[in-house]
C-alpha cells in the first residue's frame, strides 16, 4: 500500500496539499455522471454500482454512493492520503488517449520549477541507493511488473501504476568518465490525469518500490 513515511522536505509539502482534498473531490464526483466517469478515467463499474481500479497493483472499490474508497481485498479504508490520491485522479481524468510518448518532470505544469527536487529523491536516490547496479534494476523492475521500454537508456521500464497513468523508469550505466544515472518519465498526457504535485509522489513511490524490490 502507498504510504507516506520520512517524506522530504518538497515531497511532504505535495503531500499536505493532497491530503485535504478527500470531501471536496467526493462532492464533485456525486455529480458525475457515472458513464461519463468510467469512460473519463478507464476505471470500471460492476453490477452492484461500484467503481474498482488497480493503483500501484492493490484493487480499490470506490462506492457510487459517498464514494468512499475501501481495499478490495479486506474491506478496510485507506489512509486518506492513498484515498486523495485516488479520488483526484477520477476527478482530474479527462478521458485524453494515452500516447506512449515519454516526457520528463520538467515538461509537467510548473515542473520546471521543481525539477531539480524531484529528481534528488526519484532518479538520483535509485542510483545512489541501488547496489548492483543495472542489473539489479532490471530484476528489480521485472520482479513488480515493469514491462521494458525501447531506445531509451541501457535499460527502462513502464509501469502501470492507474487505469491512465504509466510512469517509466529509465537506467544509464555509467562508465569512467560519466556516473550511472536514472529518470523517472511521464506519459504527455499525465497532467489529464493527475496534478503534478500527485504525479511527483507517484514517482518517488515507485523508486521506493524498486529499491525495496531490490
């Protein structure tokens, strides 16, 4: 499950700016019509009214009454921090095509601005705290489903991490005169999904999950 310890400084404050939203994005959402939330955010709706989505491999019910969010597999409710998240991306979707075409943080919406954050606790944390190297990224990135990517570095990786969302991780291994390095990459259309505060911790969750599968 997606959890928030030991955020740093820039990642905490996305956070704060997250966590609050649970009431008012539910409020909005009552007043979706549900096929037009479904064929928005790719999420699907079974025959008891319910919405379920896939986020970071754990199945998710959100109820079409309250819109509550529950773990499929207990029943239980998610921190509120996980259910922002969530409900942000149903209510952020716009139904744009994913493209397959992979930008970096700083073509996001004010990403520039936060670019050099960003990448001190997504691709320059993997390769700092990675032992192995490439190859360790690879079984690591295999072992939580990643799918490889073509033409990009020595080695990448997508990741299904929302009905709409993939998020990439791309290895160059270094040599002699230029150290290893590694970038987390967007789809283009990213920002029709999820802000770029929510994509941000996206991104640094998932290189935690690398190092922890690692």
């Amino acid at each position: 499950m997606l959890r928030d310890s030991s955020p740093t400084p820039q990642l905490k404050e996305w956070i704060d700016r997250l966590a609050p939203v649970v009431e008012e994005a539910q409020e909005k959402l009552r007043q979706r019509p549900p096929s037009k939330l479904v064929m928005y955010s790719g999420c699907r709706q079974g025959a008891d009214g319910n919405y379920r989505l896939r986020f970071f491999w754990q199945e998710y019910i959100v109820s079409s009454d309250d819109f509550s969010v529950r773990i499929a597999e207990d029943g239980e409710s998610p921190s509120s921090f996980v259910q922002s998240l969530i409900l942000t991306y149903l209510l952020t979707a716009n139904g744009a095509t994913p493209s397959g075409r992979w930008i970096g943080f700083r073509e996001l919406p004010e990403g520039m601005f936060y670019v050099q954050a960003f990448r001190g606790y997504t691709g320059i944390r993997l390769v700092r705290q990675l032992e192995g190297g490439l190859n360790a990224f690879r079984r690591a990135a295999e072992s939580i489903g990643g799918s490889p990517i073509q033409d990009i570095g020595d080695a990448g990786f997508a990741f299904q991490i929302l009905p709409r969302i993939q998020i990439a991780v791309v290895y160059w291994r270094g040599d002699e005169e230029f150290p290893s390095q590694a970038r987390v990459l967007f789809e283009d259309t990213a920002p029709h999904y999820l802000s770029t505060d929510g994509l941000a911790i996206l991104g640094s969750h998932l290189v935690g999950r690398i190092l922890k599968a690692a």
